[in-house]
C-alpha cells in the first residue's frame, strides 16, 4: 500500500473535524459609534390594540451629518419610556418605566439590557447625508395600561470612511539626450577596443550597413 492513501485518509478526517466557518456578525452592537443628535430618529405611532394593550411604532433614521453612514451597521436602541411628567421612573419606585412594558421583536439587547432594533438597509449600501432610511417596527405591550408613556429611542451605527487619498505616480526621470546616450556608447566602444575584446577591422565590418 502506498504512503498517499493513509496520508489522504488524514486529510479528509481533520476537513471533516474541522468547525464550520462562520461569517462573522454584522455590526456588533458594542462597536458602534452613538449618533444620537447626528442622526435623528424619527417615531411614528402607527397604533394600539386595544385588548392586548399593545402599541406599534414605525421608527426611522434621518442622517444629518456630513458623511455617509453604513447602512446595514444602524440599530435604534430602545433607551427609556417616560411618563406624562417626562420622568423615565415612577415616584417612590427605583425601577425604570420600561422595565414594566414587554418589548416584542427586538433583535436583542444592548450590555445594559435595553433592547435594540436594526434599521433595514435600501439597496444603497450607504446612508446618504438628509436622507431617511426604512423604518424599523416596534412593538411595545403595556402592562400596566397606563394610558400616556413616550418611547424614547438612541441611534447607533457607523459612518462610512473616507476614501484614501490616491497615491501620487512614480516619479521616473526624463529619457537621456539623443547625443549623451551617443557620447556614452562611444566610451563604451574604445573600452571595448582598449581591453581587446573586439578589434577595430570587427567593429567596422559590424557598423558597415
């Protein structure tokens, strides 16, 4: 039995053993820049059931900076729930108002617990400056019934880098005189002469035409 059959055997077992390659995921909240106040975000009330107490929102982003932003990195965080005295927790209680309402749908949660929400992307990969994305839908189930409560939503993502400025072309020096490289092939040609590597009759019967 040759050596390559064993040694193929092998090959085939670490590929089989090997952990499946996983693209690496999108955007991890945690490397987000906060755009808040440089991206709007825009909360539309789109209605309540009255039987499950459940509200639902459109929320969209407004890019007001200057720059592009990577469309698929946008997530809006869902930061707080005030009341009708815009207090984000209850008098004489030390939870929060949201920690009282289920969130349905979100798409996890920030390192403080609070959940979030990705924008979707249009077929622009970028964000365009004054321009709105797509709206992303939120639903929030009061379970409390408190009739007044305002969501209040954060924006996080990145922006599009800059180009790199191109690099300048080589700087290649102008091609020598028509006379220089002549006067240069002279020397070259009695060095060649002096040390006897041709003489005079081969270089005459070379250059005769």
């Amino acid at each position: 039995m040759t050596r390559g059959f064993p040694v193929a055997i092998l090959a085939f077992a670490v590929a089989a053993l090997a952990p499946p390659v996983t693209p690496p995921a999108a955007s991890a909240v945690d490397q987000l820049t906060d755009l808040t106040g440089k991206a709007h975000v825009i909360v539309t009330f789109r209605g309540r059931d009255t039987f499950t107490s459940e509200y639902r929102y459109d929320v969209s982003v407004r890019n007001q900076t200057s720059d592009p932003l990577i469309a698929d990195s946008l997530i809006v965080v869902l930061d707080k729930i005030t009341n009708l005295a815009g207090e984000e927790r209850e008098p004489l209680k030390s939870e929060t108002i949201l920690s009282r309402f289920e969130v349905l749908g979100q798409d996890g949660e920030t390192d403080e617990g609070k959940p979030f929400f990705r924008v979707p992307a249009n077929n622009n990969p970028d964000l365009p400056p004054q321009t709105d994305s797509r709206p992303a839908s939120v639903r929030i189930r009061n379970k409390d019934y408190v009739s007044v409560f305002t969501p209040v939503f954060r924006v996080y993502g990145t922006k599009r880098p800059p180009p790199e400025p191109k690099q300048p072309a080589p700087h290649t020096p102008p091609g020598l005189p028509q006379h220089q490289t002549e006067k240069q092939m002279d020397r070259l040609i009695q060095l060649l002469l002096k040390k006897g590597v041709i003489t005079e009759e081969e270089w005459r019967k070379a250059t005769q035409p």
